[in-house]
C-alpha cells in the first residue's frame, strides 16, 4: 500500500507539473503572439504616419510654391492695379490649395480679403514688419479674425527689387486638415493629431472639433514599459517614437506613433485604440483560454482517474499502467498541439504519437466537403515500410465513405475488426480498403458542433484498440486546432486585402518587399499610380462617387495587373511584376493608361524597371518619385490651360 500511495504522488505530482508547464507554454506563446502583434501595430502605424508626413511635405511645398507663383504673377505688369484685379487673380489659384481663402496685406497694415474689402488688421494678426520679417512660414495656431474659426496663416511675401511690397496670406482652417491628412488603416478609426511642437498647441484633431494645446495633457498615464518615456519632452525635441498609454478622454489603452514633420514646426501622432489594434488577438486569446480551461479539466480528470485506478492496482498492475500511459500518451498530444504554433506541423507530430499508441500502420484525418461531395486526405502518417496513400485518396467520392458517416452519426466510432467479415465485398469500401492492404480500422469523427467536417483514422491497429477513449478525447483538440488555424488564416487574408478594392493593401507590400530582401528578383518592373481629381469628386459629388471612382481606377489595374497590383494610400496604387521585359512592363502600363481614358480617369504615373532588384522599397521611391513628376507636369498643364482661359 505504501508503494502505490508512493506511486499515486509521483503521479499527482508529474500531472501538476505537467498542468504548470502546459500554463506556461500557454502564457509564452500568448505573451510571444502579443508582442507580435504589438511590433505589428507599431509597423502599421509607423508606416501610416510616414506617408501621412509625406503627405503633409508635400502639400504644404505645393501650396506655399503656389502662392509664390500668384506673388510672381502680381508682379508681372500693371494689369493688377486695383484691389478687384488683385483679389480676382489671387482667387484664381484659391481652387488648388487647401486653403480656405487667400488674403493681401499691405506696409500699412491693411488687408484686402477675399471678397475685395480692405480692412485694417488693428492689431488682429501679427505687424506686416513681423510677419515680412518671418520670411516664407506657417503661423502658430490662432482664432481668424475674419471667421472666429481656429486657423493658422501660410504667409509668403510678395517681393520686388528687394523690398517687400505685400504678403499674399493663405487661411489653413484647421477644422478641414482631417480631410486631407487623415489615416485610412484599422478601418480608418485611427485618429490623426498634428501638434506644433514650439507651443503644443493642436492643429489638427481628427478625434474632436475642440482643438486644445497638447502639452496641457500632463496627466497621460503611460502603460508598463513606456514609463521611461518623457512624451512631451520627446515632442519638444522632435523625437520619433511608439508609446503606449491609457487615454484621458475615453479611459482606454491606446497606441500612438509620432513623429517630426519635416521643415515644419509640426509633429504628427497617429493614434489607435487598443481594442482595434489587437481585434485579431481577441478571438485568438478567448480560444487560448479555452483550450487552457479544457486542458487543465481534462488533465485534473486523468488525475482523478489515476488515483481512482491506483487504489486498485493490487488487483490490476497492468490495467493501472495503462491507464496511466493513456493519460500521458494524452497530455503528450495536448501539449504538442498547445506549444507548436504551426498547426500542419503538430499534427502531423500528433497523428505519429496516436499510430505508436495504436500500432498501426497509417494513422490520417480527412475532411469532408459537402459542396463538392468529396472527402480529400489532408494529413497521414505512415509507420517505418508502409506506404503512404495520401497523394491517391484526393477528391475521393463522399459515398465511398457513407457508411461511415452513418455510423459517427449512430454511434460515435467507426470500427472494423476484419473487412472479409464486417464490409461487404461487392461495395466501393471494401474496393478502398483492400487496395491499401487495410484489414482493420478505427476511426472517429471531427465536428463543428453537430456537423461532421472530418475523420481522423488508424489502420490495421494492432494494440489498444479495444479501448478508445483516447481517439475520443484527441478529436476535439484536432478540431480546435483545425479551427485555430482557419481563423489565423482569415486574419491573415484581411490583414492583407484592401476591404474597398480587394486590391492587396500595403501590409502585403511590406511583405512583399521584405521577400524581395531575402530573395533577390530579377527583371523587376514597378509602376506608381497616382488618382487625380478624387478630392474634386468627393467634394461635389460625395465620397461615394469618390469609392466608385477609386473601385473603377483598382479593376482598371487589376484587369492587367492581377495578383501584383496594390493599393497603399487613398488614391495610390503600385504594380510589382518580376521577369518581365522593360518592352513588355511598360506596354502593359500604357494599356492601363488607355483603360483609364476610356473610363475618363485622369492619373499620374511613375514607372521605374531593373534587370535586378533587392532593396524593393528603393525601387518603389524611384517610381513614386517619376509619379509626382508626372503629376506636377499634368497640374501644369492644368494651370496654363486655365491661364490661357
């Protein structure tokens, strides 16, 4: 009695340990997932805000240069005498900024709005001597004299033999910044800040109308490893960087990557809830714990079984030994369905453990596709001599396994001790099962609640199979694996798709490029697309016109394209294509072109060709950069045409 109480804790004890192993692998493989995912969130937000930076550089350069070219027109001749020909040749340019309106202001501290009147500043803005002093510079954030609304003023004087003369002023209301600055990653729920660093005060808020000052959030409770990180400090410096932190406003854990924006006194934060960061995590952690939960009850009932069966083991050694090698044959599949992330691998690795348990000579799962009336082997594992059968048992007619539908259904296993005694010889099973040399087989079914989805089989076992509880219990971690991986593989396709377009988004970019940096391509073509005119559409005929119009410009790339054709921005598209001829690259692109005509598209294009590539993303800049020379070429184009009316 003294050895089997002995025997009995050995036993407790190793399952306790086994259970704290089986926790931790489970806490290890969370944790390793969340930083993971975490890295992951970083990187998008990371490369939204470059491209919204970007962004910023570029309209910014683009509307300051166009209101030094309205300078330069002023001085060119008498024709802009009177305020009416100033304002009204200054409004001329109004429709290709982002300006609200553009105003003039004099030496005497006069300025002329939009609408023709001259009113005297009286102190409302800054000194025409300051101001001139400033140079060609974006103001602080300030309440418009003219509007009450929170603005602040680009102001670009307008010289002349070396003297200022006056000071074209163009109006940023900061209400109208999100919708040309805003993000459209997780869903387009990020949120946008644009802080100017020199004052924190908020220039753009994507969140609330009611624009603070920034540096006033000194109760920001940074989240477990960022509390070293001074995050205003950072902002002051124009320090780049990712931090974590519970909200103010809603009290949630949120995310946030920010970053100077270059030749500005801005600083851009991209900010995301943690809910929307880590929504692919959730279901994932909930089925952890599950499976965690179902580990633990199934373990604690083979311990319960084994101190059960060790207080007999006088009467049955063999019987209590068995039990036990049962117990830990299970918690070996457990744990190696637990601790392996690639769900093929493990069970590949389980169904080996099962056909050892067995003595069998394959040990397989199937599934079982009803749409299609087939069964297909997806994994099988074959003993030392015996030949695998799984390329052969592809697309097999589902009624050549009815019979054993019917019976999972009837009983819950499928059992044939002998085929010459239990399978009749004349139907398609016994034709199956004879041709692989099967004359015994167990096997048990995978469900998704009452459904059969699959079967998971042993032929010809050998031992054990009087007994089997341990198929029994396997088939619902098989199951939940199977399930584990089908929702890891949605994630994946999403985290990859552009929802809008279906077009591949610019994760799968990022992906692509970090496979060019592995494996060098060669004969690489790469073209940038750019939309004109989506803002026009989305503003005078609504962003759904705007959707249609991007959905026709994604169909028009990918009817050409398909399989290599990405959307990365609003209105940015990209083509990647490897060992295509630079002839052969640049005529598809010009087919495009003419799609586009056809659907009276207008876009900017940038195309760059190498016989090889590994640094993808160099690649990718050049074509982007001939992008924008293409489209500064067509708005010149556009203002001489509306010059010449």
């Amino acid at each position: 009695m003294r050895i089997a109480k002995k025997n009995t804790a050995v036993r407790v004890a190793a399952t306790i340990l086994t259970i704290c192993v089986i926790i931790a692998l489970s806490a290890v493989a969370y944790t390793t997932i969340w930083k993971s995912e975490e890295e992951h969130c970083r990187h998008t937000l990371g490369t939204s805000a470059q491209g919204i930076s970007n962004e910023i550089v570029t309209r910014m350069n683009d509307n300051g240069n166009i209101l030094k070219l309205a300078a330069g027109a002023l001085l060119e001749g008498d024709s802009y005498s009177s305020p009416e020909d100033i304002i009204g040749h200054v409004n001329k340019y109004l429709d290709f900024t982002i300006f609200s309106r553009i105003d003039v202001m004099f030496p005497d501290d006069t300025i002329l709005l939009f609408n023709g009147r001259t009113v005297d500043s009286m102190g409302m803005v800054s000194s025409f001597e300051e101001i001139s002093a400033g140079g060609q510079h974006i103001s602080r954030r300030m309440t418009d004299f003219f509007t009450g609304k929170e603005v602040v003023y680009y102001d670009v004087p307008v010289v002349d033999k070396g003297k200022t003369i006056a000071i074209l002023v163009g109006v940023i209301d900061c209400s109208m910044l999100p919708e040309y600055f805003s993000t459209t990653i997780y869903d387009g729920k990020a949120d946008c800040l644009i802080i100017d660093r020199v004052d924190g005060s908020i220039v753009m808020d994507t969140m609330q109308t009611d624009l603070a000052n920034f540096y006033n959030y000194s109760e920001i409770e940074a989240l477990t490893g960022y509390r070293n990180v001074d995050l205003i400090d950072s902002i002051r410096n124009s320090q780049s960087g990712f931090f974590a932190y519970k909200s103010p406003r809603s009290g949630n854990n949120s995310y946030m990557v920010y970053s100077p924006v270059d030749g500005y006194d801005w600083h851009l934060l991209i900010t995301v809830n943690e809910d929307l960061a880590f929504a692919g995590l959730t279901s994932l952690r909930n089925s952890l714990s599950s499976v965690a939960v179902i580990e633990c009850v199934i373990i604690l009932l083979f311990v319960v079984l084994n101190i059960a069966s060790s207080n007999q083991i006088t009467k049955s050694k063999a019987e209590a030994e068995y039990q036990l090698h049962k117990s830990n044959v299970l918690i070996e599949c457990v744990t190696e369905l637990s601790s392996n992330h690639d769900i093929d691998s493990a069970i590949d690795n389980l169904l080996a453990i099962v056909n050892r348990y067995f003595g069998g000579d394959r040990t397989y799962m199937f599934d079982v596709d009803y749409e299609n009336q087939t069964t297909n082997n997806l994994h099988e594992f074959a003993a030392e001599g015996i030949t695998k059968e799984i390329d052969n048992l592809q697309n097999v007619p589902l009624s050549s396994v009815e019979y054993w539908l019917e019976e999972f259904k009837r009983s819950g296993i499928f059992y044939i001790s002998d085929i010459d005694r239990d399978v009749i010889q004349s139907t398609n099973t016994y034709e199956i099962l004879a041709a692989q040399n099967i004359n015994s087989l167990i096997a048990v079914p995978l469900k998704r609640g009452d459904e059969i989805i699959g079967f998971m089989g042993v032929d010809n076992p050998k031992i054990n199979y009087n007994d089997l509880t341990l198929l029994s219990s396997v088939q619902f971690f098989i199951t939940e694996a199977m399930e584990r991986r089908s929702a890891q593989e949605a994630l994946t396709h999403m985290s990859y798709t552009d929802t809008l377009t279906n077009l591949h988004n610019r994760n799968r970019l990022n992906h692509v490029c970090d496979e060019y940096r592995r494996y060098p391509r060669h004969r690489v073509g790469v073209a940038f697309f750019d939309l004109d005119g989506l803002k026009e559409v989305n503003d005078t005929l609504g962003h759904a016109a705007g959707d249609r119009l991007i959905i026709s410009t994604a169909d028009n790339i990918r009817s050409l394209f398909s399989g290599n054709s990405y959307r990365i921005g609003g209105d940015e598209f990209a083509v990647v294509v490897s060992d295509v001829s630079r002839e052969d690259f640049e005529a598809q692109v010009d087919d495009v072109r003419e799609l586009m005509k056809k659907d009276d598209i207008s876009i900017s294009v940038g195309i760059s060709w190498r016989e090889h590539t590994a640094n993808l993303k160099l690649q990718l800049k050049e074509a982007d950069r001939l992008m924008y020379a293409d489209k500064a070429e067509h708005r010149r184009l556009r203002a001489e045409k509306i010059a010449g009316k």
